[in-house]
C-alpha cells in the first residue's frame, strides 16, 4: 500500500504509532471504545490499515504505564447543586497550572464536556496510582485502558 492509498485516518495512527510509540487500535466513528481491546498493543504499524477500512473511525490509544502514556483527566462538575457547576473546581486549576510547569509538559486534550486530559509518557521514578475522583473533579488514568486521540470524534450521552 503506497502512501497516497492510505487514509488520513491510517496516516494519523501510524504517526501515534510509529512517532510517539503508543499502541493504537480503532473504534467507530463517534464511539471511544475499540472494536477490540486487546487487537494492537503490540502490532506492527501496517497491521493498522484493516482497522480503518471505512476512512471515518476513531483512533484509540491504550494507557497504562506498560503502554507508555497515562492520563491525568479534569472533569467539570456536574452535580447542578455545587457552586462548581459547569466549571473545573479552583483546586484542579491550580494543579493543571503546577503541572504545566513541569519539565515532563503533557499534551493537552479539551474533553467533549469541557474538562481537559493532561496526557502523558509515564515516568517509572514517579508512578501515579490510578483512581476515579482522587478530588473533587479529578481523574488518574494510568491502567490498562483507552483514550481517543485527535481528530477523533465521540459523542457522550
């Protein structure tokens, strides 16, 4: 398959692949789950193509620190009853701010409901324990699961 045969979908995963060294699978368009959980942790970047056979599928990441990104996710609040509603809490600003000082930056990912994911290469000296609602709004990320990458769209309920 030459270049000009590949879909900017399959060009957009081997770059994760190949370039950041992520392990990489596909799920359907507006969908963040993969078809398969475990069909690309160790694949080849031309193994891909079979995964992107429609040109419109989302590209889909796996985490853990053995997959070599984890994911530390601000969510804003959804209880209608907090004075946070609708917004990230001061004290997840004030650590997205204190992260982004760090040497190791993450890349960052504006969420579909308006929280950001700090996206990062693990660093085995620091691990970070995953966990849901470590505080008020804020997620770690750091086990075997998946996160859908740019250009990817997806759609919560």
């Amino acid at each position: 398959m030459t270049d000009d045969e590949l879909s900017d979908q399959i060009k957009e995963a081997i770059a994760y692949k190949v370039e950041l060294g992520l392990s990489i699978t596909s799920a359907p368009y507006g969908q963040k789950f993969p078809y398969g959980w475990e069909k690309e942790y160790d694949s080849p970047p031309e193994n891909l193509a079979p995964y992107f056979k429609n040109g419109n599928e989302n590209i889909i990441a796996f985490t853990g620190q053995d997959q070599g990104l984890v994911c530390i996710d601000f969510d804003v609040i959804k209880d209608k009853a907090s004075e946070y509603y609708g917004k990230l809490t001061p004290r997840c600003e004030a650590i997205m701010a204190e992260l982004l000082t760090l040497k190791n930056k993450p890349w960052v990912v504006k969420t579909p409901r308006n929280g950001k994911q700090f996206r990062y290469r693990p660093d085995p000296n620091h691990p970070i324990e995953q966990g849901n609602n470590i505080i008020l709004g804020l997620d770690a990320r750091t086990g075997k699961g998946v996160l859908p990458c740019p250009p990817s769209v997806f759609f919560n309920p």
